[in-house]
C-alpha cells in the first residue's frame, strides 16, 4: 500500500460546496475466510447529510466502516474521502476525516489535554494552533473542567466526549462515528444528538448504530445492510413511503361506516387518538379524491388525507432485514 | 520525522509517568550489581574494570528488553486504541520507529542511571583505570539494546496479551543469546564447519564480546543496526497486515 503524502493531491482538491460529495463508496467488498462481510456495497455521501448506518449485529456495518477509513483492506471496490482514495492515498485521506470507535479507547495514563495535544499534532495542526482549537473543542463538548483529568479516572459520558473532542479536533469534512451514543444517559444522548445535528452543518456525519430511535432522530438519511449487502437506501420518509402499496382513507371523528355505504370500498375504521379514524382502501386502484370526498361528507363525516400506508421505522426494518430484532 | 518525535514524546510520558521504566531502571541495574559486586571475583582480583558487567548484559538485555516493549503494541492491541491510532495520518513505519525510539530512551535512562558504577571504580582504584572497554561496553550495551528492543516491538506486534508477548520476547533473546552461542558454535564446529560459523555470525554473544573488549568493528556495529532494522520491518509488516 502505497502511503506516500501527496500535498498536490489535497490542493487540487475541489473547493467542498454545500452538496458536494465528500464519501464515494463503490462496490467495496470483503470477506474473513469463507463469510463474506460486505458485498458489492456502494454509496455516496454528501456534505450536510447525516446517514445512519443500520443493520443487526453481523451485517457488516463495521466491515464497511472500517474500509472507508482504511483501517481494514477491501477486497474489492474502492473507497473515497473528499475525492481521495483511501487505499492508495491514505495518509491525505486520514487528514479528511474524523474517526470515533465504538469501545472508545484513550489511553488511561494521560491527562485529557495531553491526550488531546498528542492527537492534534499527530493530525498535523500547527503548536499555535493546536491550543486555541483543544479550547474551542473543549467549550463546545463540555470538557473545560475536565482537561486535567487523567483519561482513565472519567466517566463513561466524558469518555465519550474525550472521544468525539479528538475526532472532531482538526474540523474533518467527514466525521465516522462508530455507535456514539452507546452507553450514554439519556441527557447526554440528547446532548450528542444536538451535536451531530451542528456537526452536520459543517461537514458530513456518518455513523452506525442499532438504536432506531436514533435513526429517527437526526438522521437524513439511512443505510440498511444485512447480511453483507446493502438492502436500502434512503430518507426516513422515502423508506416508510416505499414500504406499502396500501392505501390509506383518514377520516374526522369515528369515521364511516362501511356498512352503510356500500359504494365507498372502505374497510372499517380503525380511530386513532388524535380523534381521527384510519380506514385502508379496497378498491384495486387509487381512491377518486372527489367521490370520495363527497361520500363521506354525506355519511357525517369528512375527510382529512389520503396516501399510502406506512410502516414504522421498526416495521420497515424489520421486513428489511427478515425480522430480526433491534433495539427500539 | 515530526511524526516519529510526536509518537515517541507520548510513548515516553507513558513510560515515566508511570511506574514502569523506573522500575525497569531499578531492577535492571540492582541485579546486574548483585551479580556484579557479590558473585563475582570483582573485589577477589581486584580488578578496576567492568568486564563481568558487560559479560552480564546480554542475558540482562534478553529478559528486560520484552519487558520494556509488551506493552508497546499488544496494550494498544487489547484496548482498541490501535483503531485511533491507526486512522491518524500518520504512516506506520513512523508509529514503530516512534514507539520503539521511547523504549530506547528509556534504556539510555538506565545507562546513565548506571554510570555511577565506572565513575565509584574510578574513585576507588589505585591506577587510572582503562575507559576503551568500559566505553566501548556501553556502546555495545545500546547497540545490542537497541535491537533486542526491535525484537521485543516486533513481538508486541504479534499477540494482544502482555504476558504472552513477553515470554515470546524472552524466549527469542535466548536463541539469539544462547542457542547461537559461541559455545554451541564450537561445540557443532566438529559437525558442520558453515553451520557453525552461521550459529556464530547470527548470535549476539559473539559481536557483543568484542566490542565490550573495546574493539570497534564495522561488522559488528552493523551486526546489530541491521538487526534492528529487520525486526522494525517485521513489526510494521505486522502491523499493517492487521488491515489484511
């Protein structure tokens, strides 16, 4: 593997604009033995978007994770940060991007600022520098109090934001978060939400996780892999909006009865708790909005939206993945 | 090699700031005095020199170099600190060469925290005593060092569990101290005359022996520069073949 720094290469960089894609990765697939991790995976991620890696336990997320960083060889396909590929020019790549792992690892002997210090120089940020962005970092993670701290005596909360301060030190234009809020309490979990929402107006957040309320919650787009393959790809809505061919009648009140109207093609209701009943269409196509219309206000009723029928992000998921469990 | 000094300034502060190289310096050069001041005929011949110091580093060298250098990989290994570290922009020969250039300081620690012996016998003699071995010891003491640290890095490379990194460490300084002894040279020479001379080029005994005699030869100084380079090539080979 070719490591040889190529300052050209990161000057000739484009300039990244607000929806310039910052990671390219193109059928990279690799195998341990006869089990094939990842296969075929490809995906693009540009900057401003949070993706949500997705998948049980298995599925490949990390094998994928770890390609893009370069910490692990594909054996096929390639990987690209910020238009620089990974596996031939890793040492620009690695200066693009931020990386937190999963068990969090600091070195338990340090002082978090020396910890923070010795991350930053290796990152290439200059002395002058290196102080003002270790202060920045530590005002904007709630770290001040504990700079002098060694790493081992801190909590698992502060660990984690000792974690994300030294992935987020050189500002990357891509930050890869292995499970970042695993383990937190629910105060800091928002906390790390929140973050990740500002993150991402700066640069682009990708980060895998088996919580899917997490999923719900800040991510604008998501990445199910199972079983090696990527099986979807989309926003929350695109993926719940896919999921069904069933339409949807909802209706005010307790709705209408379909027993007595008979032309209506409505199963009966089903009242939601916000006063409103849910009927699924029978027809074979989609419901005439007029008639409709009409029909119900005829029966007492009246008619608030019609569209296809979706799924939690539980249910799409677990459809997706052939109803393993998750972490809801 | 702003990279390498980055690296080795945080392997050093991990090295002095906590117990471990004190009490690598300490017991180092407690048991060499035992053995140096007690077991030998140090004070029978009177003799102002330190021959049987340097005879001694060897066998001290093969045991206390795995044990400076186990945790060198195989602590960042268990941890999963390997992951940060490795998505620094940072090459991985830097990270070796930076990770064992700590371990070489703190051998040169103990060096300097034993020049206290040759600077007593220096008081104590009768005569001016002859420097050209005792310097030449100690630079066979680094050199010899230097590698067997090379090889201890190399190990941690190897395993993520300390103990078994240091009893692999240990167990090679003893083929390269021992099994390719001057001794078993000899002793096979009657055999296979080539087997013999390669038994005796490849072992540590016999480029330490003249050098700690105070003779300076090229061959052996390389002996133990292209050693080390060997076993830091094998460690950044294993190291990058954990991407494999």
């Amino acid at each position: 593997m070719s490591e040889e720094s190529s300052g050209a290469l990161a000057n000739n960089a484009p300039p990244a604009s607000p929806r310039t894609t910052v990671i390219e990765a193109s059928q990279l697939s690799r195998s341990f033995g006869e089990t094939k991790a990842a296969q075929d995976v490809s995906f693009e991620v540009c900057r401003g978007e949070i993706l949500g890696f997705l998948g049980p336990n298995g599925a490949g997320k990390s094998t994928t994770l770890r390609m893009i960083t370069g910490l692990l060889a594909a054996d096929r396909g390639s990987a690209k940060i910020c238009g620089i590929d990974v596996a031939t020019h890793p040492i620009e790549a690695k200066k693009k991007f931020g990386y937190l792992p999963e068990s969090i690892p600091l070195y338990e002997e340090m002082e978090v600022i020396d910890y923070l210090r010795f991350i930053g120089s290796a990152r290439g940020i200059a002395k002058a520098v290196l102080e003002k962005s270790i202060d920045r970092i530590a005002m904007r993670l709630g770290l001040v109090s504990m700079l002098r701290r060694r790493c081992g005596t801190l909590s698992k909360g502060f660990r984690q934001r000792v974690g994300l301060a030294q992935a987020l030190i050189h500002d990357p234009e891509v930050v890869i978060l292995d499970e970042p809020t695993n383990g937190l309490d629910p105060r800091q979990i928002i906390e790390v939400r929140s973050l990740i929402r500002e993150l991402a107006t700066d640069c682009a957040v990708i980060f895998s996780t088996h919580i899917l309320q997490e999923i719900a919650a800040i991510c604008t787009r998501i990445i199910v892999i199972h079983s090696g393959h990527l099986i979807a790809d989309g926003t929350p809505d695109e993926l719940a909006g896919d999921s069904s061919e069933d339409w949807q009648v909802v209706t005010s009140g307790s709705g209408v009865d379909p027993e007595q109207c008979p032309g209506l093609q409505l199963a009966p209701g089903v009242e939601g708790s916000t006063g409103e009943t849910v009927h699924r269409w029978l027809g074979e196509s989609a419901p005439d909005l007029g008639d409709l219309s009409i029909q119900i206000y005829r029966s007492g009723s009246r008619l608030l939206h019609v569209g296809r029928s979706r799924e939690t992000l539980e249910q799409v998921y677990l459809r997706l993945t052939g109803g393993e469990r998750v972490q809801a | 090699m702003k990279d390498i000094l980055i690296v080795a300034r945080r392997e050093c502060g991990a090295y002095f700031q906590t117990p471990i190289a004190w009490i690598f310096i300490a017991l180092q050069i407690a048991i060499l005095s035992f053995f140096f001041f007690l077991y030998s005929p140090f004070f029978i011949i009177e003799s102002a020199d330190m021959r049987v110091w340097f005879g001694l580093m060897p066998f001290t060298l093969m045991v206390f170099a795995p044990a400076v250098t186990m945790r060198l990989w195989s602590e960042e290994l268990r941890t999963g600190s390997t992951e940060v570290l490795l998505s620094l922009p940072v090459k991985v020969v830097n990270l070796v060469i930076g990770k064992w250039l700590a371990s070489v300081v703190v051998l040169l620690a103990s060096v300097i925290c034993s020049l206290g012996i040759p600077a007593t016998i220096s008081y104590l003699a009768a005569s001016p005593i002859d420097w050209g071995p005792i310097i030449g010891g100690y630079i066979g003491t680094v050199l010899a060092g230097m590698m067997f640290l090379a090889l201890g890095c190399w190990v941690s490379a190897l395993s993520r569990n300390q103990v078994v990194s240091l009893l692999v460490g240990v167990t090679a300084g003893i083929v390269l101290v021992l099994a390719l002894s001057p001794d078993f040279a000899s002793f096979i020479s009657g055999t296979n005359e080539t087997l013999a001379r390669i038994v005796e080029s490849l072992g540590v005994q016999s480029h330490f022996r003249s050098i700690e005699r105070g003779v300076l030869a090229i061959s052996d100084v390389v002996y133990f520069l292209s050693g080390s380079c060997f076993f830091l090539a094998l460690t950044v080979f294993q190291v990058e073949l954990k991407k494999q």
